[in-house]
C-alpha cells in the first residue's frame, strides 16, 4: 500500500516544489504515466506482491530507461520523462525491498 501511495505522493511533492505555477498540471501529467502499468496485464497472474517489475513486464525493462531518461531532457515531454523515472526509480525500490535486488 506504501508503494501506491509513494507513486502519487512524490510526483505531487516534485510538482509543488519545481513547477510552482502549474502544479496541478505538473501532477496529473506524471499520474498519467502510471498507466504504464497496464503492461501488469499481460502478466499471470496479473498482480504479484513478491515479482520484481523491473525486467519483468515490457515498459519495465531496464533498456527503455535510458529513453524515458531522454524524455526529460526534451521541453515538451519533460514531465513525462519525469513521471516515468519516478515510476522506475520506486519499483526499483520496491524490488530491493522485497528480494534484494534492485531489477532482475
């Protein structure tokens, strides 16, 4: 339940601190890449407490970092990029967390 509150939580934090004017804006754009997510439906089962989601599902492979990476660099997809680092950075946590490893 940490980890679902940690993905709304720190694109809202990071929204308020740097992106003062439009925040709202900020915050719903990086809500949107949660939606990466949906990759979970290709799984079986389709959610699993213990599985690592880096490496695992395709938005989640470590190769596409470096893209959403790129992503920030880039005006008009900067809080996207943003959002989706975010979003991997947390899994990431999540897997250390829970197998001790960061992705597999």
């Amino acid at each position: 339940m940490i980890h679902v509150l940690l993905h709304v939580a720190v694109p809202w934090v990071l929204s308020v601190i740097f992106f003062r004017r439009k925040w709202i804006k900020a915050w719903l754009i990086m809500l949107l890449t949660l939606l990466v997510d949906l990759d979970h439906l290709l799984a079986t089962p389709i959610y699993d407490a213990n599985r690592c989601s880096i490496g695992f599902h395709p938005l989640h492979h470590p190769g596409l970092f470096v893209v959403y990476m790129v992503l920030m660099f880039v005006p008009k997809t900067r809080l996207i990029g943003l959002g989706l680092c975010i979003h991997m950075a947390l899994d990431s946590i999540d897997c250390q967390m829970n197998q001790g490893v960061w992705f597999v």
